[in-house]
C-alpha cells in the first residue's frame, strides 16, 4: 500500500472513509501543501479596500475620543485651558499616527502608494505642528500659537487622506483646536 508513496505515505496513515489510490492520495497531498504555500505567502487578498476599513476605524475612534476633549473656549488665550486641552489631544494624535503606520500596506499602483506616503508625511508634520503647539501654549506664546493654527489649517493631510479613499481620516478639521 506504501509502495509507490513510499516514505511520506508512510507518516500519512490512509484516510478511513474512502478508498484512495495511492497516486490520487499524492495528488491530494500535494494539492492541499501548495495552497498552504500559497496562503503563507501573501495569498490572504489583503487589499487597498482592508486597508482603507482598518485605517477609518482607527481615525474614527480618534475622532471619538477627540470630540469627547472639551476644548478651550478660545485660543486667543494661550495658557492654562488651551494646554490642558493639547495636553489630552496630543497623546491622542500620536496614537493615531503610530497605529495607523503599523497598519500593513496594501498592494497599491504607484498613485495610490505615493499618495500614501504624502498622508503619512502630513500626519506625521501635524503631530509635530500639536507638538508645538501645545509648547507654544504652556509658554503662554500667543503669536506661535496663531502661527502654528495656521499651518495646522493649510495641511494637505485630509485632502490626501479623502483622495486615497479614507473617509474618518480625511474629514478636515477633525482635530484641528476649535473646531472639534
């Protein structure tokens, strides 16, 4: 029964419910290793689409817990509320934008792939810019403050996000002070 297996055959005992031909059990064998070769191997059909889901979920948890902060009623006023208030969102944007790099990247054509990269940038630049922000508002420095508000309101990050097809992460202002 073993012959023309040989070995393997020999460490695969002979399924029970059905009589099978040696050469077929090979080919059965061999069928099922090559498709765990193949799932093992990238053949999951992880997509741009898993991504974009796994990515709005991310950003609409963030956004949750953002509009959750009670931001300060003015900026004007650098200081006590603004840096209480920077001092909750910050930890939450750079949440964000660790989970959202440790997301595993989908096969994308090289649009799709350099527009990631810019988001990435952005985000990266709008951590930095609440960084600094929020240093600027301890110090109690308005003009920073109003310089950096600025920039925060010319980043390409939601428009970068919406044309790659993320809809939580690129609603503008989500997390901009004021205007959550």
């Amino acid at each position: 029964m073993h012959g023309r297996l040989g070995r393997a055959s020999a460490l695969c005992p002979p399924l029970r419910c059905c009589v099978v031909s040696g050469a077929l059990r090979a080919r059965v064998y061999c069928a099922l290793a090559l498709a765990a070769l193949v799932a093992g191997c990238g053949g999951s059909g992880y997509t741009k689409s898993d991504f974009v889901a796994r990515a709005d979920g991310i950003c609409t948890n963030t956004l949750r817990q953002t509009r959750a902060l009670t931001p300060p009623a003015s900026t004007s006023q650098p200081g006590g509320a603004l840096a209480a208030y920077l001092g909750q969102l910050v930890p939450l944007l750079q949440s964000e934008a660790d989970h959202l790099h440790a997301l595993k990247r989908p096969p994308d054509n090289s649009h799709d792939s350099a527009t990631l990269s810019a988001y990435y940038k952005a985000l990266d630049q709008i951590v930095a810019n609440y960084d600094q922000l929020e240093a600027a508002a301890k110090r109690g420095d308005a003009q920073t403050v109003t310089d950096v508000e600025a920039t925060l309101r010319d980043s390409p990050a939601s428009a970068l996000a919406a044309s790659y097809g993320l809809e939580s992460c690129g609603t503008p202002g989500s997390t901009s002070v004021g205007s959550a």
